[in-house]
C-alpha cells in the first residue's frame, strides 16, 4: 500500500529532508553485503518497525518499492515479466511489479540494489495476497518468514482477548524470529524509547492532517497526503528522522494556514478552492501527475482520505503507548483502516464528510486490490443516505498502466463536479 514518491512535488524543507532519509536508508541497505547489517520485508499496514529497529534491524517495504516502480515508469515491463510464467491479470499488480523487479535484479527506487531478505515478517493478514506474496519472496530467497495473525475487527472493536491474541504471538513468534536473525535480545525500554518518539510524530501527522479543516485547506490530504504519510508507515516510525520530518512539516503547513494559502499541486499553488472531497481507495501510480491536475485544474482539493490511513488510524485518537508496548503494537496492527470492518469504514468517512465539511465523497477503485474494492459501492450508497452528499465513482488501478483511461476518469469527474455544483444551496434546478 503506502508511499514515499521519489518525485517530490513541493520543495519544502521537511520535504527535501524525507528525500534525505530515503535516500540514506536505501544506500544503507545497498551497504549491507559489506556492512553485516539485517534486512526485514515486512508490509505496511500492521507493520512492527519499531519492534524491527530495536533489534537494529532494517525494514524494507515490499508495496513502496512497487508504487515507486511505478512512478519511475518501471512497472509496465515489471508487470509483463510476472505475465510470462502465467500471474493472472487478476492478481494484485503489487505483487507482478515487485516479481517483475525481483527478476531483474531487485533494484530499488533510488537505482541500488535491495539486499535479499533475512527476514520475512508477515504482520498482517487482512488481505490474503500478503500471504501469497510472501510465499513468492520466500520461494525466489530461501527465506524464513515470521508470521503475525492480526484478527479483523468484526465487530467492530478491539476486545480484550483479541489483543492478547495477538501479543502472545508477538512473545513467543515474533520476538524470538526477530532475536534469531538480529543475535540480540529483546530490549523492552529500547522498544519504549520507539514508541515515544512514534507517538511525537503521530501528533504532529494528526495536526497537518486535520489542518484540512480549515477553509481553505492548506493542504490536498490524498495526493500530498501520500508524500506525508511515507515516513510514519514505512522504514521511519520510531526514530529522530521521523520526528523532525513530522514537527517541520507541521510548522509549515501551520504557517501556510495562517497566510490563507492552499495546497501546493504538481502546476504550483491552488489559488482557488471549488471542491472539497473526501476519497477513499489509494490512488493511481503510473500516472500520478495526471491524475492530481485532474482535480487541481478544477479546483478540487482533498480534504481527508482513507488511504492515508491503511498504515494506521491515528487521527480517532490511537497513539503508540511506550507504557504498555506490546499491547500498544497489538492494537497499532488491529486498528488499520483495512482491518476495519466496512460499517466502521462507513461511520468514518462519514464523520470525515462532516468533520472536514466536505461536498462529497469520491471512491477510487482499484482494479487489482479486492482488499480495499470490496463493499465500496455499498459503502457509497449508505453514506449518501446518511450524509445527503453526492458520491462519485472512478476506477483504475495501481501500478498498472494499462488500466488508467485518462479520458474516462477525466469525464467522471467533470460529472461529478456538476452534480456537486448543481446541488448545492441555491443552485438552479
Ligand atoms: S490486494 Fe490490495 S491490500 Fe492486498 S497486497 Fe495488493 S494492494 Fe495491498
């Protein structure tokens, strides 16, 4: 799922400092055949990087390497190469992408080469491909992997003997998969001091999240949104970069509030704000660009989004607690919007409508991600019922580039701009 997109659209200097961090965390793990260090692939949402480095382990995240692929136009001939042994068009095109790089010589965003795994950590379940996809990376590696059922919040709420399902696993799997690999032991204040810094960060995600509130928005909570995201639910949760990149993004986007300005879009400044969405589904990577001028040309702005949730829902309240560690990771994974079961989705994004006073929702679907596609039109007709705001539907898919009509999507959204014109207060009917 998430991001951190090699092309950075604003040069702001929290943002050139995340190119940093990047940058010195790929050329880290391009050391590691001198350096000895451990490499961990683990996923996004429910991810244990904080476990992870307090064993002075190295994450690498298997969907950003695809999403990247896909921004550095890589992913058409990655796609075609898992096509050639017989990968369905149906499967996530995550997994072609990240098996057509494999197959190439596992060279990541930044041109170096990925190190191979020590460790396949798979620490959630909510979609099954994960499973499928770690079978493929252990099979090409000759890899172990450690494996983390996380419970879907069927009912809606964490329960008690839920989390201690899940942090029974992390001591007796998890934790001993991760001192077999490191040749350390487990350090639980070391892992307390990543969850403090965790939690800083958290806060200040939320502040430049929910600054979308205010009119206009200073920021596009989707296409910038992805950019602020990248650190937290990747390779960065738990440690000092994080924590300067999330107090200096903040202080930015609070000194953009106060001017009055709105977001930075690919063209430069919005100057004028027409549209306030709300979007749920991730977006398109092959065409990324494109896809944000779509909006920004009319004056959309996104002003909340559900994928900038899949690698944790922090803005209802949930903070990783350096108090209670293992339970606090336990409720970290259960919590993913993903792991949310659809009327929690729906009570959300309608809260979201509301919250951020938004005109409407739009729903990108994505073509290859049954996890996230599944129920969105339900989703979409219970939430226009409950708020009285207009629902748009688009489709595409990830990183591959054969599914994103630009004229089509393009046309959508023009009807769908009119249908929010034409029902606002006092427009001719
Ligand atoms: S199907 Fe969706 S949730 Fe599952 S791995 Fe692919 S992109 Fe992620």
């Amino acid at each position: 799922m998430p991001p951190t997109p090699t092309k950075i659209a604003q040069k702001d200097r929290s943002q050139q400092r995340q190119k940093a961090m990047i940058a010195d965390h790929y050329e880290r793990l391009a050391r590691i055949p001198e350096s000895g260090e451990k490499s961990v692939y683990t996923f996004v949402p429910g991810n244990l990087t904080e476990l992870v480095r307090s064993f002075g382990l190295l994450p690498v995240l298997p969907e950003i390497n695809a999403l990247q692929s896909a921004m550095r136009g890589k992913s058409k001939e990655y796609i075609a190469i898992a096509d050639r042994p017989g990968h369905s068009e149906d499967v996530c095109t995550y997994v072609k992408c990240d098996y057509g790089m494999m197959k190439s010589g596992n060279v990541g965003p930044t041109g170096e080469r990925l190190p191979a795994p020590d460790l396949l950590l798979l620490s959630y379940t909510g979609c099954f491909t994960f499973m499928k996809w770690f079978e493929i990376q252990g099979e090409e590696y000759d890899a172990p992997t450690g494996m983390l059922h996380v419970p879907y919040q069927a009912g809606g709420r964490i329960t008690e003997p839920m989390r201690q399902y899940v942090v029974a696993q992390l001591r007796d799997k998890v934790i001993p998969a991760l001192e077999q690999v490191s040749g350390r032991s487990y350090d639980e204040d070391r892992l307390a001091e990543c969850l403090a810094r965790s939690a800083r960060a958290e806060d200040d995600l939320v502040a430049v999240l929910e600054s979308a509130k205010h009119r206009p928005s200073p920021i596009d909570a989707y296409f910038g949104g992805v950019y602020y995201v990248g650190p937290i639910f990747s390779a960065f949760r738990g440690t000092d970069d994080a924590c300067h990149y999330y107090r200096e993004l903040r202080q930015e986007v609070e000194e953009r509030m106060r001017l009055g300005l709105g977001p930075v879009t690919p063209d430069g400044q919005l100057t004028r704000e027409r549209f306030r969405l709300v979007v749920e589904g991730p977006p398109n990577w092959t065409n990324f660009h494109e896809f944000w001028r779509m909006f920004a040309d009319e004056g959309a702005v996104c002003v909340a989004s559900t994928y900038t949730k899949v690698g944790g829902v922090y803005d209802t309240g949930f903070r990783h607690d350096p108090s209670r560690p293992l339970e606090s990771l336990a409720d970290y994974c259960m919590g993913c919007y993903t792991n949310l079961n659809l009327p929690s989705r729906v009570d959300l994004i309608s809260r979201y409508l509301v919250d951020y006073d938004a005109d409407g929702l739009l729903i990108h679907s994505i073509k290859s991600c049954n996890s996230f596609s599944a129920g969105q039109l339900a989703m979409l007709r219970e939430i226009e019922q409950r708020t009285g705001k207009p629902g748009g539907f688009i489709e595409s898919d990830l990183v591959d580039p054969r599914y994103f009509s630009a004229a089509n999507i393009k046309n959508r959204l023009e009807s769908y701009f009119q249908m929010i014109e034409q029902k606002r207060p006092g427009a001719a009917s």
